[in-house]
C-alpha cells in the first residue's frame, strides 16, 4: 500500500515556508531587491520605495488583558517601522489590514488607531490607508513604505570578514517584561513592562548607520543569536559575539534574579526590544548609540564567547 507524507508547515519552518512561498516567483525589472531581508526594494518613477509587512495576532502576538488597544497600535506600528529602519530607510507611511470579531467595542479600535498614529508621528510617517474585515480573533497586518538614505539600502548580506558587530537600542527588556507578566510581577518593573508593550526602536540609527558605511543590518525581531544568524547565512560568514559587551540593563538583571533564571537568555534570545544589530568596517568611528558586541570572521554561523549558543530565538511555527 502506498503511503504518502505530509510535510507540515511546523516541520517546515518559519523561513522554510517562505522560501518554499517566494520560490519562482517573477521578479519584474522594478524590483531591486526581492524575498529575504528585513524589506523588498521597488523601483518608482523618481525614486526607490522599501516595503515590508508584518502580521500581529490576538493571543499570539498580544493579548488584551496585558496590553491597551493603545499599546497594540503603538507595537504593531513599531515592527513594522523597525524593518524599514533596517534598511537603513526613512519610514513614510503605513497601510493597515484590520480584522476584529464583530463583538469588540469601537472604543477598541479607535485606541489602537491613536496608538498607531502616535507611533507614525515619531518618525513622521502617516498612516495612509487600509481594509477592515471581520474575524474571529483580532489581527493586524501592517505595511510600512519608506525612502532609502543617499547610502542606499542596507541588506542582511554584505557582512565581511573583519567587520565589527554593533547593536543600537536596548536587548532583554522585553523579554523580560513579557516573562514578569507571565508570572504577575509587574509593579517592581515596570519599565520592563513597558517595554514589551510598547517597544521603542532606534528609528534614527538605522539611517544613520547607512550613512556611516554599515556592510549589513538587521531589525532584532527573533532574537538576537537567531537574526545575526540570518547576517551570518545571507553574506556567507561566521559572527562571533562576547557576551561581556553584551548591553546588559540593571532592571534586566534584576528581573532576572526575582525570577531565578539567566539574564543573558534574554538578551540573546529576546528579541520585541527591535534593536538594530549590524556590522561595520573595522576602522569606522561608531558614534555612543552603537555597542560593539563582536566581530566578523570566515566561516559560518553564530558563536557566543566562542560556542554555539543552544537558546534560539522565536520561530513562528515552533514557539
């Protein structure tokens, strides 16, 4: 009798799925930079556009009794700006794809409207545009647009061989916040909390990097180990990260202590902060709001203090 397999998408993989999705697919003359980093780059009448979406679900991604509607639009806008940011682009507009049971109180959605409109205006962008459907669970698909700086677009794979590593923002704060929440500890951190409601990504570096001759970038949405993996998969090296120059924040190690587990888990596996992590020539003089966390060499993969790091970061179809 014959027997017949089915692969499922869990087995698959996050960015097996994608490539299995995008592969033989068209790509026209327009498109400058296709599937695979943190956004698409399409050629315009008089310029370049960086596109990129990101899709938040109800009790995956948020749940209500955690955070406002105005928290929800303040993170669900923030991903999705951080990508762009990755690019080493400036964020212009977001288009958003809104789903809600047909139960939940208008009050809802006009909180998480204000949460992204705030979230817009911190970078100057506008939410231009959308469609509204009925679902059983909220969920959110966000597109961001932005313009490339003068330097261009910043990908996931021009790291070389003798750059340096460097992360702008904060790491393991929430993670850390989300895991207080888990366990009813919140009043001792708040800040941390905070963090993982409402994310604050270094929007201005990601340009700033571009100008400053950044090799590769990447938005720290996974983890930080498991993106410098995808750096380290996409431009054919090896990163070796020292865990001593890791950032590592007093109310994070704090958190850490209450809840008896490894602070460092958290700022290598933690990734809801949206840093920006990414390489540089050896001889750039990086400004204070980057921290030299490592370095580039041949070879491949991800090591930490010499080591595979065995806590990998979020995976969509495995978490």
């Amino acid at each position: 009798m014959e027997r017949r397999f089915v692969i499922t998408i869990a087995e698959l993989g996050e960015f097996g799925l994608i490539a299995r999705m995008t592969a033989g697919l068209p790509q026209g003359p327009a498109v400058l930079l296709g599937p695979g980093d943190d956004a698409a780059v399409v050629r315009v009448d008089g310029g370049r556009v960086v596109a990129t979406i990101d899709v938040l679900v109800e009790g995956r991604h948020f749940r209500r009794e955690w955070s406002t509607p105005y928290d929800v639009g303040r993170k669900s806008a923030a991903q999705s700006l951080a990508d762009v940011a990755a690019m080493g682009a400036h964020p212009t507009a977001l288009l958003v794809g809104f789903a809600a049971p047909t139960d939940l109180p208008v009050a809802w959605a006009d909180g998480f409207v204000d949460g992204l409109r705030d979230e817009c205006g911190t970078v100057g962008a506008s939410v231009i545009g959308g469609d509204v459907v009925r679902a059983d669970a909220i969920t959110l698909a966000i597109t961001a647009l932005g313009e490339p700086s003068e330097a261009g677009a910043v990908t996931r794979g021009g790291a070389r061989s003798g750059d340096v590593v460097a992360v702008a923002g904060t790491l393991g704060r929430a993670a850390a916040g989300l895991e207080l929440l888990r366990h009813s500890v919140r009043s001792a951190a708040e800040e941390l909390v905070s963090a993982h409601r409402r994310p604050e990504p270094p929007y201005a570096s990601g340009p700033a990097a571009a100008r400053l001759g950044a090799t590769a970038m990447i938005d720290v949405s996974d983890g930080l180990v498991a993106d410098l993996g995808h750096v380290a998969t996409a431009s054919g090296v090896r990163i070796e990260v020292d865990a001593a120059a890791l950032p590592l924040p007093d109310a994070v190690r704090d958190a850490a202590d209450t809840l008896e587990v490894d602070p460092l888990s958290w700022v290598l596996t933690g990734g809801e902060d949206h840093a920006l992590a990414a390489t540089f020539p050896a001889d750039v003089a990086l400004p204070a709001e980057w921290t030299v966390i490592g370095r580039v060499v041949s070879g491949a993969g991800v090591v930490v203090d010499g080591r595979a790091y065995d806590l990998g970061g979020w995976e969509h179809f495995r978490g």
